[in-house]
C-alpha cells in the first residue's frame, strides 16, 4: 500500500516541487531575483505614483512621548478604589443612624466624584480626541466638568436647606 501511494502522481507531485517554485528558489547572481514581494519605487512610478509620492507615504511619524506622572498613575487610581469602598459604610451609616448632617455630607460629596470618576473614564476611553476630534472632547470635558460642580452644589443646598439626601431616600423608599 505504501509502494502504491508513493508511486501515485498526485504523490509524485507533492513531493517535487513545481517548475517554476523550484526556478524561483535558485541561487541567483541579481539582487532583483532574490526580491520576490518587493514593492520598489519603480512598480510605484508605473502604477501613476512618482518616488517623492512613496517615500512620502512611508516617512516616520513623529510621536510625542508623554513624561510619566506618578500623581495620574498609581495615585489615582487608589484614590478612586479609596472613594468607591468609601461609600459602603456611609450608606451602612445612613441607613443605620438615619439622617445626619454628616454622612448627608459626606454623601453629597463622594457620590458626585464617583460619578464623574466613571464618566471621566467613559470619555477617556472612548470620546478621545483621535475619535471624536479635539474641540468636541475638550466640550465633553468640560460639560462633564460643569456637570459635576452643579450635583456638587446641589447636593450642598439639598443637606443645607433642605431635607436632606439621606431623608430623601428614606421618604422616596415608603412612598
């Protein structure tokens, strides 16, 4: 069975390379005909494309390397772990000793910086400015911005003058 396989010809085809597989790979004396999948500036100039057009295409980009910042880095990041575990026991603290100026407070500040927290990494992640362009990310920035300082001060005049956001729950849950 073996001796059949062997002298078959499609064996004898897989075993012998092609003519023109075979001219390929030999040795040549040229450096052209060792060059086999080469786009050169003379198949560019007969595609229409002079060689200014080629090298233009490939020159290097200059990039802009941003120096590390250790405040933007590890810092940050704790300090959004820090205020997100944060908030479990002042809700544990509301929801035990019911409204206090305190934990209203402090609720009122926390909450606001979580959320912008969230939505600054939403807009970094995926409104940046190759995506969307520099004028609408700067926008959405500084909306995200503004957004946060009015919660921030209306959270301020709900516990102030108000009942609080702690009662507010409170009277939103039994309502």
């Amino acid at each position: 069975m073996a001796l059949r396989l062997a002298a078959s010809p499609l064996a004898l085809s897989r075993s012998t390379p092609s003519p023109r597989l075979a001219a390929a790979m030999r040795p040549s004396s040229s450096l052209n005909a060792r060059v086999y999948f080469h786009a050169s500036r003379s198949t560019a100039s007969t595609a229409g494309q002079t060689s200014e057009d080629v090298t233009a295409a490939y020159k290097a980009v200059p990039y802009k390397t941003i120096t590390p910042n250790q405040v933007h880095g590890s810092y940050h990041w704790d300090f959004e772990r820090l205020l997100t575990v944060s908030i479990i026991p002042l809700f544990a603290a509301s929801a035990i000793h019911g409204a206090h100026p305190i934990t209203d407070g402090l609720l009122g500040v926390v909450i606001p910086i979580h959320c912008h927290m969230g939505f600054d990494a939403m807009v970094t992640d995926y409104l940046h400015p190759g995506n969307i362009g520099k004028w609408p990310n700067k926008a959405v920035v500084w909306a995200l911005r503004g957004a946060t300082v009015l919660a921030l001060v209306g959270c301020y005049q709900f516990n102030t003058s108000d009942i609080g956001l702690t009662e507010l729950v409170k009277r939103s849950w039994t309502a």
